[in-house]
C-alpha cells in the first residue's frame, strides 16, 4: 500500500516498563531508551492511500487516524506496536482488522487548518478514547541524529502485531522523518487510558511532521515469513 501521512504530531510521554509489560504481549520485547519505555499519542490525516499500482478508492482514500504507540524490537529489528488506532472511516476500519490483525477504531473526527495551527478532534465510536487540541510546529526541520531520542523514536521501519501467540511484522519504508520541534494545547486527551495506561503528569515531548510519504508492505508470520495479507 502507498499512503501519503499529513500534518503529523508525536506526542510522547516517559513510562517505566513495569507499566507495559503486562499490557504488550509477551512475544514481543519492550524497547527502553535510558531505561525508559515512550508512549506516543500520535493524531495526523492521510491521504491518496491506494493499493500500490492502483489509483485511489473513492471514499477510502483521504481521512483521519490517530494511534496509540510503544516501540518493541524482535530480533534485533525495531519497530512499533500499536495499543490502538482510531480512524474516521468505517470501510478502512473493517479492512485493517481483516487484513493487518490491527487493534482500529470508529471514530468521529475532524481535523482544521487555522494559521499555523492543526485543531484537532477525535471521539471513538464506542467506548471513552478521546483527543481534542491543536498543534503547530515552531521550528525549521532537522533530521534527528542516529542516537538521539527523537531518531530511536520515530526512525522505525516495520510494525507488529500478535495473534493468539503469533507474531506478525509489517515493513514500511519512507524517507528520514522531517522533524520539526512541536507545540500543543491539549484540552482532552484520554486515548492512554483507554488502553489502561496512566500517563506521566510531565509535559509530552512534542514534534510535527508536516508530509511523508509512505510504503506498506503485507502482514508476514516473523516465524515462517509466509504471507497472511492482500493488500487493502
């Protein structure tokens, strides 16, 4: 699949890996950086999302997600693994479970404009997971350096899921992350808790990526490497 990811936040938040351990499943080691686990809440749109070789669906190819990460690495390739990802649009919702095992969504969101600032609104569907705030970058972009934070953050190039005792893995390619530095006013944030995870009361480290353009590769058994997805 090849999607284009707009207008993008990374919110993150320190979390003692004591904390998630029993909220990840056990295959998959937890990744720390100083000894500490980060939990991203993570709001943008996408956009021209289609099928690689294919031209866009109509009313499947532009809307709002917005996830809820930690980073795992499985045999030495790090990567991401989602506690939750809400999406504004039923039909992708649907095709993400089925194809790629991944926790989605129904949301109402919405998602303005307004100067230099991104506002924000995502409601789930069912259940109380709730984002509302506006963001905006406040600095040029700069390519984080390999062993930095912010490049062990984001620079990730594969996702995974667990199915009964089953470990899947996504690749994803994209160019280097075009980090900005970030500022957010947030009025309601309870995606964490959703999940049964209690944020820090620390200030989130807050960066903006305004486009990127993004490669999805199937679902792949990390066991068996045999392939479990079509492309949506």
């Amino acid at each position: 699949m090849a999607q284009t990811w707009n207008d993008l936040l990374f919110a993150h938040w320190p979390v003692d890996p004591a904390v998630l351990r029993p909220l990840v499943p056990r295959e998959l080691p937890l990744d720390t950086f100083a000894g500490r686990c980060w939990i991203a809440i993570t709001p943008f749109h996408m956009s021209h999302i289609h099928a690689r070789g294919l031209p866009p669906l109509s009313g499947l190819s532009r809307f709002p997600e917005l996830n809820v990460r930690t980073y795992v690495t499985l045999n030495g390739k790090p990567g991401v693994y989602f506690f939750s990802l809400d999406a504004a649009n039923r039909p992708a919702v649907w095709a993400a479970q089925r194809f790629y095992r991944l926790p989605y969504f129904h949301a109402k969101m919405s998602v303005e404009a307004r100067n230099d600032w991104i506002n924000y609104d995502s409601r789930r569907r069912c259940g109380k997971a709730e984002f509302r705030g506006g963001y905006r970058a406040v600095s040029e972009v700069r390519l984080r350096e390999k062993g930095s934070l912010e490049h062990w953050l984001t620079e990730r190039y594969c996702l995974y899921t667990v199915v009964g005792s089953k470990v899947y893995r996504a690749e994803i390619h994209h160019e280097p992350w075009p980090l900005q530095d970030a500022e957010a006013e947030i009025q309601a944030n309870s995606m964490a808790s959703a999940a049964g995870i209690s944020l820090p009361e620390v200030s989130p480290l807050l960066h903006f990526a305004r486009k990127l353009e993004v490669l999805i590769w199937n679902l792949r058994d990390v066991d068996t490497n045999f392939e479990h997805s079509a492309c949506i």
